[in-house]
C-alpha cells in the first residue's frame, strides 16, 4: 500500500494558517512514509468559488515550498463522475429522491425544534422517494438506522457515533449538482487516499462519509483530525487576530521555513525542540505526537522563529526572498551592492526581511534628506571639518576594504584627538541619513567609493548652509 494523503481546500478565500497546518501535517505524512501527497480543489461551491482564490492557494503552497505530486485536481471537472456515483447508490438501494419543498422541511424543523428535538429529516421519502418528471427533487443517501459508526482517530482517539444521530443527507441538489460530502468520498474512493488529515470541524462529516464508502463496498481511510487553532484571546483564530492568510506572512516579512517550522509546532511536538529543518520535521513527524487539545498562536514566537532565520540561514537563500522586498519599495538590487552581503550586515538587527529592506534602502538609492534629530546631534560646525579630512583620506585609498577604511577612521579620529563616535557618527549620518547602519566600516565597503565620497560631500555642504 502506498500512503496517499490530500490536502483539500475550497477555493472560497486564501490560503489560510489552519489550511497551511493541515498541508503540511499532510504533506510531511507522505514524505516521511514514501508516499504520495495529492492537490485537491474543491470548487463545487460554484457561488462561492472564485479563480483569484484559487491562485491565492496556489501561490501559498509555492511560497510554502509544499510541493504536490498529484494535482491541482478540480471537482467542477469530475461532475459525470459523481452523477455515475449518485445513480449507483439509487440502484443499490441506497439513495432516494426527496420531493419535500423548502417550505415542508422548514416547518419540520420549527416543530422539533420546539419540541426541543435535534433538527433533522424525518426520512418521509426514504421508502417511496422516485423521480417524478417535472417535480423538483434532491438525492439523500439512505443512512443506516442502527448501529454506531466507530472512527479510530489518529490524533483524538477512537470517536463512537450512532447511526441514529445522523439524517439522510442530500448528496445531490434539485438541479443535480453534487454536494461535498458525496464529493470528497468519491474523490477520496478514486484518489486511493489512505489517510484523511484534516481539521476537527470535520468531525461530524466523518461518519457519514464512512457509512458512503461502505455502501460503495470502498476501503476506508484512516483518519486524523486536528485541533484548532486558537487566538490570544482564546477564541478560533480569525482575521481579528492579525494575519491569518498565508501571503500575508510573506508581505510581512516572514521566511517561509520560519512559518513552517512555528505551524509545526502547532500541536506536535519532538521532545524540548523548538527549531527543525525541513529534513527533522519529516524524520521525526507522527501523528500520534500531535496533540488532541487545540493550539494558540502566538506572534511573538513566530518573530522569535523567523530573527533566527534569518540569523542562520544561508545568506543566499534569504537574499532570495529580500529582493522581493526591495522591489516592492521600487529597487532593482543590481544598482548596488549584493544582497547576500546585505544579509550578513543586517541580520543581526532585522526580526522580518520588511525591516532589513527599509533600513537598507540607502545602499541603492540616493537620500534627499538626513534624520532630523540625527542631524542636529551630529552635524556641528566641527563636523564639516572631520567629513573633509575623511573625504580626503577616502579618496586617497588605495584599497577599498573594510580593514583599510576601518583603519583610516581611526586614524582621522586620532589626529584630530577625537573620540572614534566623533568621526563615525557624522560619517554615518551622511553616507546612510541615519545614526543606524551596520558597523561603520562594513557600511563604507557596501556602499563603495563612488557613493561614500558624493554623499560626504553633500553633507559638508549641508553642514556649512546651516551653520
């Protein structure tokens, strides 16, 4: 048997975090086991579904890096399929049309209801229900009447439902269309998908699904629903929270490994560790070390997660995603220094790429105006003349390194019996507008020449207009 697992989203919406946990729990199930992880859009909310939602999935899972190696499958695509499917179970014996209007099923519902009964169909068609030529009809399927439906759970534990509990729900509407429960069984059927991971608010459609598969004569999955995951304030995640989509976290600054590794944590646990690679999350993932009670997310731990990232990741990698950044403030990273080179300087002080690409926007493009407090700190009528004996020494350079210049500031700061933050500050006041840049010598190397010497030299003249 191949492990086959499916990660299954309605095209309603974004990628959202519960969506991307349930991916990944899904995603690292078949990697871990030599299997196969499906792509499955369910798309047959017709009103609902929408192309730009289903990109917005699509771009997630990209940006997560949860490659599919089966999919996208549509189910707007498979509708002959389930309409064979529906007519197969009417064969069997095991569905019926239901001619019941709206307004019947209404007032049964008001009726129970105030006789403090759980709302259901009362099964009035369940004997005699045929297609009558011209009258409006749904298909339900048949639902045993006794008996338990027993889900051994991978995560909550073996789950005991009573066929009693369960009405005969309609598995195609008056037009024909299927709905989701006769959907996802069928898919489920012919996908071969041997483990069901999914959120726990599936819980109630589990025993149906199994009661279909068993009137279809079909294997059953195995299944393992997940808790919920929680805000600060206790209640279901949501938009009120902050940032629930995916994208988001990427236009926030986040690592994508930086989120995967906080999801993951979300519920499972490898002992006391907080960090894993890609690698350690399929080596160790299993689904009886995810725990049954939901999670709370929390922000700052993520934060925490993603500052690590990009402390130790591969600057390269991390460079990758900064050039999407910069772009977005409208700079191409070829007009100046290499971004990899950026990363070593500003990770130290950077929690999220969006705070490394503000603070080095002065490496590519030339500043009209200098920080305000920064400038009257620093900017003295004495500044003007340090600028000028370090635009002389600069420009004398023959070795445009970080040691050389290092050494050049110290040796400016030394004779003219000066403090070092005498000479640096005003120096990086001008070639950076700020008093925060990487060490000062660093800054001039990524910087270069050409740059360092032209904004020296405005800022002497800056200085002496205002003084």
């Amino acid at each position: 048997m191949t492990i086959t697992t499916r990660f299954a989203p309605s095209p309603t919406g974004y990628l959202h975090v519960g969506g991307a946990r349930t991916a990944l729990f899904s995603w690292l199930y078949a990697r871990k086991h030599g299997g196969k992880f499906i792509l499955r859009i369910e798309d047959t909310d017709l009103e609902r579904s929408t192309q730009a939602s289903v990109d917005a999935i699509l771009q997630g899972m990209t940006w997560l890096g949860l490659d599919y190696d089966a999919g996208p499958f549509y189910q707007t695509h498979h509708f002959e399929r389930y309409k064979q499917v529906i007519q197969t179970l009417i064969d069997q014996g095991n569905a019926y049309y239901c001619t019941c209007s709206k307004e019947d099923l209404e007032q049964l519902r008001t009726e129970q209801m105030a006789n403090k009964e759980k709302p259901r169909y009362n099964g009035k068609c369940r004997n005699s229900g045929k297609a009558h030529p011209g009258v409006e009809a749904v298909v339900r399927f048949k639902n045993p009447v006794d008996g338990v439906v027993t889900i051994p759970d991978l995560v909550k534990g073996e789950i005991v439902i009573a066929n009693k509990e369960l009405d005969d729900l309609i598995i195609a509407r008056t037009d024909g269309t299927p709905t989701y429960n006769l959907t996802v069984v069928v898919d489920d059927m012919d996908m071969a998908i041997t483990h069901v991971i999914r959120g726990d608010d599936h819980i109630n459609n589990t025993p149906r699904q199994m009661n279909i598969l068993n009137a279809l004569a079909a294997d059953l999955p195995e299944y393992a629903h997940l808790p919920m995951i929680l805000g600060s304030d206790g209640a279901r995640l949501s938009k009120r929270h902050g940032a629930v989509s995916v994208m988001q976290f990427r236009d926030e600054g986040y690592l994508p490994e930086a989120l995967l590794n906080y999801l993951v944590r979300l519920g499972w646990s490898h002992g006391d560790q907080e960090v894993f690679s890609i690698e350690e999350m399929i080596e160790h993932f299993e689904l009886s070390d995810v725990n049954g009670s939901a999670s709370t997310f929390n922000m700052e731990k993520l934060l925490w997660l993603n500052h690590h990232y990009i402390m130790h990741s591969d600057p390269a990698h991390v460079a990758r995603h900064l050039s999407w950044h910069m772009g977005q403030l409208g700079i191409d990273p070829t007009t100046g220094p290499d971004l990899g080179d950026i990363v070593k300087a500003q990770r130290e002080r950077s929690k999220t790429l969006v705070e490394m690409a503000a603070a080095s926007v002065y490496f590519y493009q030339d500043f009209d105006s200098y920080d305000e407090k920064a400038a009257k700190k620093n900017f003295t009528t004495g500044a003007a003349a340090v600028l000028m004996r370090l635009h002389e020494e600069f420009s004398a350079a023959s070795d445009w390194e970080k040691d050389a210049l290092h050494q050049i500031v110290n040796n400016v700061a030394e004779a003219m019996t000066l403090g070092l933050g005498k000479v640096a500050q005003p120096l990086r006041v001008a070639v950076c507008g700020s008093a925060v840049s990487p060490a000062i010598d660093i800054t001039l190397t990524l910087l270069g020449r050409e740059k360092t010497l032209a904004r020296i030299e405005k800022a002497i003249n800056y200085i002496k207009s205002v003084n």
